[in-house]
C-alpha cells in the first residue's frame, strides 16, 4: 500500500518534505520501516519499502543509511535481551 497522507513517526509528522527533515531523518524512518517489515517476514526487499510508500530514488539515497541504522538497532536490542 501507498501512503498518500503523511504518518505520525514517533510523535513527528513523517513527510517526504526534505525542507522539514533533519539530514539522518529520512534514513532513521526507513530503518524503522525496515525493522517492522524484517520482524515480520524476516529480509526486506526494495519493493517492501516501496510498498511503504518509499520512492526508488529515496531508496537508493537513504538505504544504506538505514539498513546499516536497522542493523545497529537490531543487534542493541538482541543484546538488551540477554
């Protein structure tokens, strides 16, 4: 699913604006996209977060950022657990 309105992230409003995003904010919200959509399948293909509404070009500027941001969260968590 697209999503056509804006989502609230965290008590912020998630835009695509990029006047109204702090520089690492587009990456901090697709890892957390990244992190929902791998709790539930397990791996996140492109077209997940493109299903989250996510353009090819934000993708491809802000992915790795995220999976790396993703990857650190994850393993804090696991962790945490411990």
């Amino acid at each position: 699913m697209i999503r056509a309105e804006p989502q609230t992230e965290g008590g912020a409003q998630r835009t695509n604006d990029v006047t109204a995003m702090p520089a690492n904010g587009f990456a901090k919200i697709m890892a957390n996209d990244m992190r929902e959509v791998a709790s539930v399948k397990g791996s996140v293909e492109t077209e997940d977060l493109v299903l989250r509404g996510w353009t090819q070009a934000q993708i491809e500027t802000h992915g790795a950022e995220a999976r790396r941001m993703a990857q650190i969260d994850s393993i804090r968590r696991t962790e945490g657990n411990r």
